[in-house]
C-alpha cells in the first residue's frame, strides 16, 4: 500500500521560506511524486513535481525561480524548499504520487487526475 506522509507546513511572512517533506512508501519501481495546492472553492493546481527515473522536474510558472524540488531517493522522502514566499502562495499543499518511469518531466503538465496517491495536506499560510 502506497502512503505518503507530509510535513513543514505553518506561517511565513511574505518574503520568507518554508521547507515541505513528503515521506513515500509502498513504491516498488518508477514514480513521479510532487505537490498540488488547493484553496476552499478552488481546484487543486499543480505546483511542482520530480521523476525518479530521470530526476526530471517541473514547476508551474507561479513558482519557478522560487521553488525547489529535491527527492533523497535512500529516505524515499521529496522536498520542496520554498523561498519568496507570497500571499498568494498560501494554501494547503498536498503531496501527490504517481506509478511510472516518467521522463523529461519539465515540459509535461499533468493535473491532479493523474496522481493516483495522496497526502492529507499540510497548510501553508503567507501573512504579514
């Protein structure tokens, strides 16, 4: 049984940083594991992901140059280093995974329809 577990969530004023984890198991071959975000009344949207087949990454333009995504493939833990935080940044945040030997992630969108694990959510709250 595929579990993921995240944590790092909390309150960040605007211009500060947070780190998310997100601990996997259950995984036996290839996977692309990454975060969505979501709001009340609002769809989840993608934010960033990584392949462990080829370390590829992708990050939605909202976040690109702030956002880091990094997996520790000995922990089967992925992390999501976040820097110039924004107001609009806060939501909660939800780990999201996926079976496959996924390549060249950096130009392939996938929506949350196509994960087929998640995380509870951590929230992510960016305030003066």
């Amino acid at each position: 049984e595929v579990q993921l577990v995240e944590s790092g969530g909390g309150f960040v004023q605007p211009g500060g940083s947070l780190r998310l984890s997100c601990a996997a198991s259950g995984f036996t071959s290839g996977y692309v594991i990454g975060w969505f975000r979501g709001s009340p009344g609002k769809e989840r949207e993608r934010v960033s992901y990584i392949g462990t087949s080829d370390s590829s990454k992708y990050y939605e333009d909202s976040v690109k140059g702030r956002f880091t995504i990094s997996i520790d493939n000995a922990k089967n833990t992925m992390y999501l280093q976040m820097m110039n935080m924004k107001p609009e940044d806060s939501a909660v945040y939800y780990c999201a995974a996926a079976p496959g030997n996924y390549r060249g992630l950096q130009s392939i969108k996938l929506g949350p329809s196509y994960m087929h694990h998640w995380g509870k959510g951590v929230l992510v709250t960016v305030s003066e």
